[in-house]
C-alpha cells in the first residue's frame, strides 16, 4: 500500500485535496482526521504539517507527499522532487530598507531573517556569499530590520505591497520560484503504486490545461485547419454525411481557445465546439 503525505492545513491543503480527488482518490470529510486508508487505490494517507511532510519522505515513513519546494529545499531531508504539481506558487526574494542594500554581494558579513534559513543559507553559498547569521523567524519577517534582529530578509513576495508598505525595497533576482511538488525519498527505488499516482496526477493538470475543441470544416480546408489545431499528437478528423464538409477533433490549450477559436472561423471552419476535460491518460 502506497503511505502519501498530504497538508493537513494551510495554503496547499484544499488544492491538494482537489487534485487527490479529481485523481480518483478519497478524501476525508473531517479536517479532524489524520489517517485516512484508501483500500479501492490501494494507499493512505497521512495529514501532516506541510513543513514536515520532506523530512517523513525523507526518512522513509511514509513513500511520498505533498509539499512546498521552498519546504523541501529547507527541509535539508533526503527527500527530492518528483512531480510539480502547478498550484501554490510563490516566489522568494531579498529586501532590505530603502537606500540600504542593493545587491546581493552587499549580505557578506550582514545578518538575514527568514522562515527559510537552510534555503537562504544554501543560495547564499552558491551566490559565494557568507552573512553572519540566518535568523530563523516563524512570522512577522518583514519587520525583524525594523525590530534590530536583521539587515536583510529574505521572503515571500507576490506584489511586494506588504514589503514597501514596512519601508523595504526589493532586490536581487528571485532566490527561488516556488510551487506545490509531489516528493519521494531520492536514495530507493519507486514504491509500488508511485508510477499510477504519477500517471493519474499528470493526466488531472494535462486536463486542466487543455480543452477539446470539435468544429465542422468544408474539407478542402482541413489541411488549413489542422495546421491551427494540430493536437497532442494528431487531430481526429472524420467525413460528415455531407461528403463536402469534415469534423474535426483536437485538443487545444485552454488558455489559446478563444484565439483559435477566431482563427478556425476566418479560416471557414464552423460550429466551433468546446468541453472540458476532467481526467485524461497520454
């Protein structure tokens, strides 16, 4: 039986459970739950603070989960990333008071507060830079300069409002982009049941990222058509009872349906149709 660490609370746990469940999975009903057998999928899964879930990977209790890249770069754990998953994403960046520091060259010897001091520590050595201490803080980063614990933090940045708004002033590149990532110990092999879970999960976000499109086109046009909605591998095209016209089928990327959509039609193509596509397999 597959043991799959899942968020038990914050940011990742409703998206998770979405994705679990959309895979085919069972989900709790009672956030009280921390154990939660599966038997028809042959798995479990354990609710666990995202910040924990690398270091149980890692430590082979249980076989994979669900976690933050940020959380398994911290974790320092023998976890490493399997699958990006798409949602919770974030990026992490240096700030510091306005007119202070302004490179990242500048940290040397300087104190820095975040809630990722292995993550920080790790991209600070690699950028060949020694600060004089990483301040772990669990909340609040933003004002421990403000407070005389740091000359730099290193965040969470989404549009640096909260960051400016307590006088800061971002700087450098991103240390980090983050995102929700599905983790597996690096040192063993794939657990039994690793390859279907992988497998259902690619085909939940290929089916969140693509729509079908079927449409009518007079067929000494199909060529001109398909050239605009070549699918995944090739579109389906069939003749209709009128022998002067083709039905086409392709998928299409969700976020281009509109302009395809509008290209198909000047090209002559009609009755433009698009569905969902809640699970696929490719």
């Amino acid at each position: 039986m597959l043991r799959i660490a899942v968020p038990n609370k914050g940011s990742l746990s409703e998206p998770a459970a979405a994705i679990l469940k959309e895979a085919g999975y069972r989900q709790r009903r009672d956030s009280r739950e921390l154990v939660l057998p599966d038997p028809d999928n042959d798995v479990e899964f354990f609710f666990l603070r995202p910040r924990d879930i690398a270091v149980y990977v890692g430590a082979g209790t249980v076989d994979v989960g669900i976690t933050g890249r940020d959380l398994l770069l911290d974790s320092g754990s023998a976890a490493v990333e399997h699958l990006a998953l798409g949602f919770g994403r974030s990026t992490f960046r240096f700030a510091s008071t306005a007119g202070g520091i302004s490179t990242v060259a500048e940290i040397q010897g300087r104190r820095v507060a975040s809630s990722y001091p292995v993550l920080v520590t790790d991209h600070l050595r690699s950028q060949g830079v020694e600060p004089s201490d990483v301040v772990r803080l669990d909340g609040a980063v933003e004002t421990a300069i403000r407070l005389g614990v740091a000359d730099v933090i290193a965040d969470v940045v989404e549009t640096g409002t909260t960051l400016r708004a307590a006088g800061l002033e971002i700087f450098g590149d991103p240390i980090l982009r983050s995102e929700a990532v599905l983790v597996r110990r690096s040192d063993v092999g794939s657990p039994a049941g690793l390859e279907v879970l992988t497998r259902r999960l690619q085909g939940v976000l290929t089916a969140q990222q693509y729509v079908l499109m079927d449409y009518d086109v007079p067929t000494e046009l199909v060529t001109q058509a398909v050239a605009i909605t070549p699918g995944l591998e090739s579109p389906t095209v069939s003749p209709l009872h009128n022998g002067d016209w083709s039905a086409v089928r392709a998928m299409v990327r969700r976020a281009d349906t509109n302009r395809v959509m509008d290209a198909l039609y000047d090209v002559g193509a009609r009755a433009i149709l698009v569905t969902q596509i809640h699970a696929c397999r490719l």
